[in-house]
C-alpha cells in the first residue's frame, strides 16, 4: 500500500518516522478517519474541517490546505485502488528532543495519512452489538479528535474483554458518548443524544444523523441522559465513520427495549444507505 508522508507517497516499508516525532513521544497531535464509499471520499470536508478544528484548538498549523488534504486523502484512494475502506490521516506537532513544551524555533508538522480496504459492518449494522458502561475517565477536551487515547483504549478493552463491542462512556452520571462512537437512546419516538460540548466528539455521522432525523420529522432532544434511563430506552443506537448506525441491543447484558434492532433505528438505518453511493449501500 501507498502511503503519505510529509509531501510524498512512499510504500509503506520504505517510509520512516522519527523517533523525536511528538506524536510519539506525546501523543501531540490530531487526526481524521475519512469512509471510502464506492471509490469516493464520503463527507470529506467536513472531516478535513474538523481536522483544521482539532489542530488550531492544540495551536498547530497544518502547512496544508483542507483542499490539499482532501486532494492528498484522493489520490490514496486512487493509487491505493480503494473502493470501500477509509483513509486515516494524522498530523503531529513535529520532531523535536523530548520537553513537553511546544519546539523552539518551532518545527514543521508531520503529516501521514494511508489508505485501508474493509467492508461495511453488515454483520453488526443489521444484528447490532453489546455494550457495557464503563467510567468516563478522559481529559476534559473530547471535542478535540487528538491522538490521546489512552482513555478510549482502556475502555475499548475493557467492553472487548466482557464480549462486548463498545463501552458506553459515563461521567459524573451521564452518558457521555462511545469509547470511539457517539451514542443515542430513543424514548416515545424522539431520540436523545449528549449534547455536542467538550465532554463529546462531534461526530460527522453524529451530524449525519441529526440531519436524517430532521428530513424524517423524527425529533430530537440533544440533552444529556443516564445510565438508568439509557437502559430504559425502546431503542438504542451508536455512530461512527466506520460504525455507521449501529444498534445497541444490550447494556451490561440487560436487553434495550426489545433486545432487537428497533423501527425507528431501522429507519434511520434506511435513511443513511440511501444516501451513500447506491452500489454498497446494501
Ligand atoms: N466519539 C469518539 C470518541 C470517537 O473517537 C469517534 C470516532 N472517531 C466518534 C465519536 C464518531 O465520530 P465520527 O462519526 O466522526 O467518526
């Protein structure tokens, strides 16, 4: 596979990162998973966007512009001969000796982005999932998509480890959001979700979703919720570039609603295929 580093596309093995690289060091730094639907960037400025957001937000400047990055995220796609997969692309605040304060002289950012083929999760997208709850212990800056995640991948393993996909964020008694997905309940056919604010990431199919709600008169209450009234929802659901809308049919092994993918769900399942490119959508 071809990938990208800092203005070139090299083949994996024959690329190299710096030891001094802060993204290693640090984690310091910002990054994008963009969907490839039918060889085609899905949502593509909204994700560099939102990549520009997370970088001025922890003071970088990506020496790209979001049509440059969206020109770069093409052509790996294109080189790569991708038709479904994603394109992961990650700026870091550059290479440097290890102090925790940012380089002086400053440095120039390291940008890599690589392409990968997978299938949509039709297996789960029509099942749906188990989740747990898990103690929402991150920062207190989850608007910031930062390559951070020691939270989230404490969480992750903690729901892999009880055979479950995904942990259900919990903080000071609400629901935040997934260990890597945003998270919606549906009570008496309006469905809520936590609040776009520092304590989530403000999905790109989160927004998708708000949006599908809105053209299918399904309202939507964004305000937070609690674990207890997460279990009793009718229907339950969870979103990411790679997740699409996945059901959630069980919270710490105790069924939601019915403990099968709900109608409203479903619908709004409908709703997303119709609007990526016909031939995957399934
Ligand atoms: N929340 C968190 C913590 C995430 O890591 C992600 C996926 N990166 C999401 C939500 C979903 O965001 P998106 O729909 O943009 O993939």
């Amino acid at each position: 596979m071809i990938h990208f580093i800092d203005g070139q596309f090299l083949a994996k093995d024959s690329l190299t990162i710096s030891i001094d690289d802060r993204g290693y060091y640090f984690g310091d730094g910002v990054y994008e998973v963009v969907k490839v639907y039918d060889g085609e960037l899905y949502t593509a400025e909204e994700h560099f966007e939102r990549l520009s957001q997370s970088a001025t937000k922890v003071k970088m400047t990506i020496p790209y512009s979001e049509q440059q990055l969206i020109d770069i995220a093409k052509e790996l796609v294109k080189v790569n001969g991708i038709v479904t997969g994603h394109i992961y692309m990650q700026v870091t605040r550059g290479v440097s000796s290890r102090v925790h304060q940012f380089p002086n002289p400053e440095v120039a950012p390291v940008v890599t982005a690589y392409a990968v083929h997978n299938q949509r999760p039709m297996k789960t997208i029509e099942n749906g999932v188990g989740t747990i709850f898990v103690d929402d212990i991150r920062w207190l800056r989850c608007d910031i998509k930062s390559l951070n995640l020691l939270g989230s991948v404490l969480a992750k393993q903690e729901a892999f480890e009880a055979n479950c996909a995904e942990a259900i964020l919990v903080r000071d008694g609400i629901v935040t959001e997934g260990s890597s997905t945003n998270m919606f309940g549906i009570k008496d056919g309006i469905v809520y979700t936590h609040p776009a604010s520092n304590l989530i990431l403000n999905g790109i199919t989160r927004r998708v979703v708000l949006r599908l709600c809105e053209e299918n008169g399904i309202p939507v209450e964004e305000k937070a919720f609690a674990p207890e009234e997460a279990l009793a929802m009718d229907e339950f659901f969870m979103t990411s570039t790679t997740a699409e809308v996945t059901p959630v049919i069980t919270i710490d092994g105790k069924a939601i609603g019915s403990g099968v993918p709900g109608p409203l769900t479903k619908k709004l399942q409908e709703a997303f295929a119709r609007q990526i490119p016909v031939s995957v959508a399934g």
